[in-house]
C-alpha cells in the first residue's frame, strides 16, 4: 500500500523548473546538447517557490481549535443517517444496547487519556493528546519526535525554519462501539504524502481496519504505530498544496481500502489497488 515518495516535496527532492515549467535537462542531456560558446545565455530561470506544505491550513485550524469552532467528525451523523427504521420493541432494546455501549466506550477511553497523559512518549514529547473541543471521543494528536533520519524528519525542521511548525496534526475519532471498533485517524496538517497516508489523510494500516483491529489495542499503541508506519513508507511534507485534506475525502478512501484489502489481503494488494 506504501506510495513512493514522490518529487515535489516540502524542502527536499524537488524537481528545479524551467520558466516555461518543464524539467530541467539531467546533466547527461546537458551533454549530449552542448550550449555554443557564441550563443547568448538567456536570464535565469525564476527561483522556485518553496511552497507552506500545509501551514496555511494548520494556523488555520489552530485559530478555530481556540474559538471551539472547528467542525467535529460526521461520524455519528453518518451513521444515523444510515439506520434502519426499527419497530418499538426493538427501538427499546437497541436504546438500552446503546446506553450500555456509550458506557463501555466512556469509561475505556477515560482510562486511555489518564494513561496516555501519564505515559513516558507524552513526557518525553514523542506526542502530545488533548481532547477536540473537549469531546472525550474526538482527539488531536500532534506526533512531534520522528527518527531524525527521516525524510519526514528533516522536512519538519524544514517547517519549522520557515513556518514555525514542528509536529503532524492528527485527528483520532471513536466509533460508538469503540473499542469494539478501530478509531478512525487521519492527518489534518501539514500536508503529508506518501507513508501509507492515503486521499483526504486516511491511514492505510490493517489495525485500523474491523478486520485487523483487536480491542486489546490501547491508543498509545495505534499512534505510535502511526507514527512507525508513516516513517517506514518514507512519508514526506507536500510542497505545493493542491487541496486541502478532508475528512469526506479521508472516509471515502478508507472505505475503499477496507474493501480492497477484505479482497485481495494484506500481502500481495494489486499494484493498481495499493
């Protein structure tokens, strides 16, 4: 499922351009047609724009994160949309199973947080956790401490130089049936490419599927995978941000994933299917 890293990306492997916007001759082309020493060298090619990699959008959620304003996860709301009609009997025993579910679900991730806030990775700043809009089932964690070989590594110190933005924001949202069910975890910002970091910041790893996830699986353990998945698929910064991540986008590809990899498995997925 892991992209190669494509060119283009934030501080590092970009292709130079021309003017006209094409790519430059390799110095074996360059070779094989020789400038003439009498023609007249033409001006230089405009310096290449380095690009936010997604800052714009990260100081932007930070400013509506602060007024409480910024748009909470539509799951619930999808899968209200999607119930089925139900007689009254059953209205009545699907009520007491969810108050019981809603139950299990706050007291697990109420263990989670006091865990995670007291774990060794958040005192050593490997990641912050803090609830969205104090929602106990919506979370942003900000990954801070890659492995500093890293491309994804050295293009946050990139962003940091030049934007003042030094972590990958994600957002961790809890099904109802959590921990029944995987969280779904996304990227908000910066725009991250490659590591198994799919359309709209999905993420592509089987523990976050129904088919892979066990809800043995504590929170600190799916970020910290996260974090080693996105390194071992040489994930970088975008340069250019064409459009921003969303969460419609992010589900969409995550549905499809999930399809995908119930068909053909883990180990050997189509080229064409990731």
């Amino acid at each position: 499922m892991a992209e190669k890293p494509k060119k283009g990306l934030f501080g590092l492997g970009r292709k130079k351009t021309d003017a006209a916007g094409g790519d430059s001759p390799s110095p074996k082309k360059a070779e094989e047609n020789p400038v003439s020493p009498n023609s007249k060298a033409g001006p230089p090619p405009p310096a290449q724009p380095s690009g936010d990699g997604g800052a714009k959008l990260y100081r932007h959620l930070e400013a509506l994160s602060r007024m409480g304003t910024a748009p909470a996860s539509t799951s619930s709301e999808a899968s209200a949309s999607g119930a089925k009609k139900l007689s009254s009997p059953q209205k009545a025993i699907e009520t007491v199973k969810s108050g019981q579910a809603a139950k299990v679900r706050q007291k697990r991730l109420m263990k989670e947080l006091r865990d995670i806030r007291n774990s060794a990775a958040v005192k050593n700043g490997v990641f912050t956790a803090e609830l969205f809009n104090d929602n106990l089932f919506e979370w942003d964690v900000k990954l801070k401490q890659f492995d500093p070989d890293s491309k994804l590594a050295q293009d946050l110190l990139q962003m940091k130089r030049v934007h003042g933005i030094d972590d990958v924001w994600l957002r961790v949202s809890f099904p109802d049936n959590y921990p029944f069910d995987p969280p779904f975890v996304r990227v908000l910002a910066p725009l991250v490419q490659g590591g198994y970091v799919l359309t709209g910041g999905a993420i592509c790893m089987e523990l976050l599927t129904p088919e892979g996830w066990s809800q043995a699986y504590t929170v600190e353990a799916v970020i910290m995978q996260t974090m080693a998945t996105m390194i071992k698929g040489e994930a970088r910064i975008v340069a250019r941000v064409k459009r921003e991540f969303s969460e419609t986008e992010a589900r969409k590809a995550y549905d499809y994933l999930v399809k995908t990899h119930a068909r053909h498995g883990w180990n050997t997925p189509p080229k064409a299917e990731g």
